[in-house]
C-alpha cells in the first residue's frame, strides 16, 4: 500500500554507489520533522540494527535484542520509539562486553506509543535493547492452524507500515531515517522463517536463521513471516513462497513477475535489490501486498484463477523503485511513495498486457477515486483530498486512501500528457538515481520537478493546484475504454428493465468478462434493482459464491442497497474468511449505512465472529466503522 524535490542551491548530488549504498545527507529532510515519531534522528541514528530473535508460538511471544549501530554524535541521550513492548534492560557496547545503561521510558500515547530515552557518551555506538513482546503488540497476527491454508501448523507475520514496527522492535520508527539490518531468528524447526532481506529456500532443521539486508531501508519495511512455507521459482532473481495446498496456484498466478521486472527495468532503470520474492500469506492479511524488499507480501484474494488481479504484484514490483528506493520523508507525503507507484504499475501492465487492460485498470481506480472525493467532501476532513496531507496528531492510516494512490497516479499521468511520454520516462529514471537510499518531502519533489523538467521544456503546469488544491483539477486527463463502457450500457439496460438486452446477457458465462469488466457492471446496478432481479444474477453467475474475492466484495455491497438478503450467508463466509481491509471495509460501511432493519445488527454479529481473523490494521478500521 503508498516527494521529493531539493532545493538546488541547497543540494548535494549523491552518488549512485550501488555496492556502498552510501549518500550525503539530503538537506532538506536534515530540518524536517516527522510528526509521527519521537525518535531524535537528526542528532543520533542507527546506521545498522542487529536482530536476535527467539519465537515463541507456545505463548506468543517474541524474546528479542535490538543491537543498535549509531551515527557519531555530541548528544548525551539517544531516543527510540516503543509500542506494546516490555523493555527488560537497555545495555551499551559489544555483544559479551556490555554494561548497563541509563533509560526510561515515556509516557504512553495511545496513537504513537511513548519514547525510550537511553543515555548515551559522545563514544558510545552500539546501544542493545532487550525485550519482548506483549499482547498489545499491533504489528504481529499469530494465527493458529485453523486460519492457514494447511490447517496444522501456525502462522506469524508482522505488519509494519505505517508506523507499527516499534510495536515489535524498539527503534526509530521513522522513514527519515535508513538502516541497514541483520537478524538471527530462531522459529520451531518445522516451519520456515523469511524477512524483507536476503532468504533462505529450504526450511533449516534446528529452525535457525541468519538474515542479511545491506541496502538501506526505512524501519517501515523490516518484515518478518514463519509458517509452513515451501519456495518455487519464477524465473531469474524471483520466485514465490507458500503453503504447500497453494504454492502450485501461486507459481500460475504469479507466473510473469520476470516479465514485470524486465519491463520495469527497460522504463526507469536497474532493479537495486538482488532478488524479488513474493510469499503468500493468510487470508488474515489486511492489505493486498505490502512492498517489503526482496520479499512482497501477498493475500490470497490475488489467487483470481484468471490471472486478472497481478496489477497488485506489478503495483508492489514498482515500490522497489518508488517507495522502497525513493521515499516519502514524512507520511504527509505519503503520495510521493504511492501516487508513483500506481503511475509505474499502470506502466508496467500497459507493457505486458497492451493499452487496453491498462486503461481498464486505470479506470476502475477512478471509479474508486470519484467515490472517495466525493464521501470526503462532506466528512470530517476535506482537506484529505489534497496529495500533501497534513496528519499532525492524526493516525497515519487516515492518509491510505484513493487520494495519494489515485489522485497522485492521475496527476502524473496529466503531466505525462503536458511534456509527452519520452520527456516524462527520462525525468522519472533520473529522479530514480539520483534519490536513489534517500527519502523527500513534497516541497523537495516541487522543486526538483521545476527545475528538471518543467523549466527546461518551457512548460506551464499547475502543480501546486493538483498538490494543495480540494478534489481534482479541471486538467484532469480523460481515460475511456469501449469494453467498460458496454458494460455501463448493459447495467443500463438492467436498470430500465430491457428484457430482450436482459435476456441476451444472462446467457453468457462468468468468464466471457475481466474481473474490472464485472466490477464496472456490478457497480452501474441502480441500488433500487428488483431482488428477484439480483437473485437471477446471482444463480446464472455465482457472484456470492464462486466469483473471485475482488468480484464478491462489490457484489455484497449491491446486495446490502438493493435488500437482497439471501446473499448473507456467502457474505458472512467472506467476511468471516478475509481480513484484506480494502475488500471487507466497504461492505460494513454498507450495511452501517443501511436504513434496512437488521443490516447494522448484522454486521455487528459478524464482526464479533470475525474480529479475531483480522489483523489489528483492519480489526481497528472496522471498530471504527461500526461506531
């Protein structure tokens, strides 16, 4: 799920020293504040962080040490942030030569956490944190065997982003700050252990593992899975891990990732991080992948059968260029890692699936997008609409909607149209080196974009409306596609009761349409459809019960509009099975909006059924929708 520009004058060209990884210091982030962390960065920081990790399923717990590596410094106090962690003592030093330190641990803030202040000499560098982990820690889904596909053995992985690692690693939880980490891990020696570093292929029979990752990374995407996992190749540099029952259809579903790099490499240049493996996880998992490097995480819901839902692969291929290499300072500029990152997917699936299926994609995130501006119009924050956001003393979870995703991909998509396609893949490949291991904010992106492309082309663009500016401006390039369009006229003809066109279309299979093709159909439904009408639909094409999770989701949305109650149980089953926010948070905000009697009691029941199957990102989303 996910800005720079310099201030030339200001700025330090960094050198693009792929094996060092080192940079200067981008300037402009050296004076930015994140709002989201208490971690003192711009006085000491970790330069590397050492994990020592036992896992333990029998209590849910992990026992751990944080060996912190810090930058040279004056100051006597170095600040980490925590959350739902026991901290056991705090140490300075080498490994077997340490000695006890001075800390303490602040107040506790309900969205952030509190800071752990160490004490520290003007000599010390190597600061160890010894702790473990409590039942409040956020980041962690310890799932039993009955939420995995294999249904014997447990599962855990961690969920970071945005800002829930410090929820199981005390550091500094800010993409201010890059690190470089190595980890030692010690899991039950019948299941596997991976992270966002360099993994192993086969499972090691004392369960001991060593992990490397020597490119620099943001504290958000230190990643952590153990399960019952197996490894099939892809191809060259990627491959897949998963459950056994699953790794075949993961190997089919997944089968043109090498396909996918080859393209984004031939747009914006070399991939900077080795390998790219993607691992399945459970249905628990709230989002559909997370971008961590070297290894995305992946929800099952991306098992279409059809291939019709990689966009989402090729979507967190491209974070390894913006986001993972390139990333926001702050998340008030989240749009900078995401509003790319759409902008590339579409890029890289227009290269491998043609102009057609690329502008299908794009239209159903519009459709998406046009929904979202519009519900935050009249809602608390309309000024969530603008690509710079402003969270201060919010969650940072409020700013991952379609407007830094959408919105950011649609402004530069407008751009593109300005300067012309080969002007704009020039710009975005030499933004991609030149930031490449450091992180921006919007004014820094500002500036670069006027300086590198606009100002060179004599080109006049209204940047600053697209970045500051309410909704959409008028500017806004137009995307059409003939094949949505039919099915816009096809809901039509449902609405206005057309039996022959009615009649014609009902003879058709679920698999004549794409699953965005259904999606569009399914979305153009007036919400006042007859039920005998939706029931109809649902036996000719099993929407609640055989369509793909994407399908079903917009699906259990109509049916909660229109009253069709007979789709209920299939869409308790959903709801009860999978835990991808995006999918499910929709259909409780339906049926809290409804006026129909029992739909708020509803999903009430189900999500007290349900709750427990949910990572804490959505378990929370959805406590709140339900209020």
């Amino acid at each position: 799920m996910r800005y720079f520009s310099l201030l030339l004058l200001l700025f330090v060209l960094f050198s693009c020293d792929t094996e060092s990884n080192e940079v200067d210091k981008n300037p402009t982030s050296a004076s930015t504040q994140d709002p989201h962390s208490y971690a003192n960065v711009h006085e000491i920081k970790t330069e590397h962080l050492h994990l020592e990790l036992d896992v333990n399923f029998d209590n849910q717990t992990i026992y751990g040490v944080a060996r912190h590596t810090m930058s040279e410094h004056t100051t006597s106090e170095a600040i980490f942030d925590v959350k739902g962690l026991e901290i056991m003592k705090v140490t300075l030093g080498e490994k077997g030569k340490e000695k006890a330190t001075e800390y303490s641990v602040g107040k506790n803030d309900e969205l952030l956490g509190a800071p752990l202040k160490v004490k520290v000499g003007k000599n010390d560098r190597q600061i160890n944190i010894h702790y473990k982990t409590t039942e409040a820690t956020e980041a962690l889904d310890w799932l039993p065997p009955s939420l995995t596909a294999g249904k014997e053995h447990p599962f855990l992985y961690t969920q970071g982003q945005a800002i829930l690692t410090r929820s199981w690693i005390p550091l500094q939880d800010t993409p201010l700050s890059r690190i470089t980490y190595s980890a030692d891990v010690k899991v039950p020696n019948d299941l596997l252990a991976i992270m966002s570093a360099d993994n192993p292929k086969e499972r090691d029979e004392q369960g001991e593992y060593h992990f490397e990752m020597q490119q620099p990374i943001p504290a958000y995407l230190i990643a952590l899975a153990v399960g019952d996992l197996e490894y099939a190749s892809l191809g060259n540099k990627c491959g897949v891990y998963a459950e056994p029952e699953l790794i075949k259809s993961a190997a089919y579903e997944f089968e043109d990732v090498p396909k996918m790099m080859h393209a984004a490499e031939n747009l914006y240049g070399d991939y900077q991080w080795d390998q790219y493996d993607i691992v399945l996880l459970p249905y628990s998992f709230p989002f559909g992948g997370m971008e961590n490097p070297r290894l995305t995480f992946a929800n099952p819901t991306l098992l279409a059968g059809d291939q019709s839902l990689v966009s989402v692969i090729a979507h967190e291929l491209a974070h390894s260029w913006s986001g993972n290499l390139v990333t926001n300072a702050t998340w008030n500029d989240f749009w900078l890692n995401e509003g790319f990152t759409v902008y590339f997917e579409n890029r890289i699936m227009e290269e491998l699936y043609g102009k057609e299926i690329a502008d299908i994609l794009a239209l159903i995130e519009f459709q998406d997008l046009t929904v979202a501006l519009e519900d935050m119009k009249s809602g608390e924050h309309p000024e969530d609409t603008h690509l710079k956001l402003e969270l201060d003393h919010r969650s940072p979870d409020e700013g991952m909607t379609d407007i830094p995703y959408v919105k950011g991909a649609y402004f530069l998509r407008t751009l593109e149209e300005k300067v012309g396609r080969a002007k704009m893949d020039a710009f975005l490949e030499k933004y991609f080196n030149e930031f490449a291991f450091n992180t921006i904010t919007t004014a820094d992106f500002e500036a670069y974009l006027t300086e590198h492309l606009l100002k060179p082309n004599n080109i006049d663009f209204n940047t600053k409306e697209w970045i500051y500016g309410d909704g959409l401006p008028d500017n806004c390039i137009q995307i059409t596609s003939k094949r949505l369009d039919d099915m816009i006229d096809m809901a039509q003809a449902f609405n206005e009761g057309k039996q022959s066109k009615i009649k014609a279309f009902l003879r058709k299979e679920r698999g004549d349409f794409i699953t965005q093709e259904w999606q569009t159909f399914i979305r153009n439904l007036d919400h006042n459809l007859d039920t005998e009408l939706m029931l109809k639909l649902d036996e000719t094409f099993k929407f609640s019960t055989e369509a793909n999770p994407a399908i079903q989701s917009d699906w259990f949305k109509l049916s909660v509009r229109t009253g069709y109650t007979k789709a209920r149980p299939a869409m308790k089953a959903y709801l009860t099975k999978i835990g991808r926010r995006w999918f499910i948070e929709s259909i409780y905000q339906c049926l809290v909006d409804s006026k129909r009697e029992g739909d708020y009691e509803f999903a009430q029941e189900v999500f007290e059924e349900a709750k427990s199957n949910y990572h804490f990102v959505s378990r929370s989303t959805i406590k709140e929708v339900l209020k």
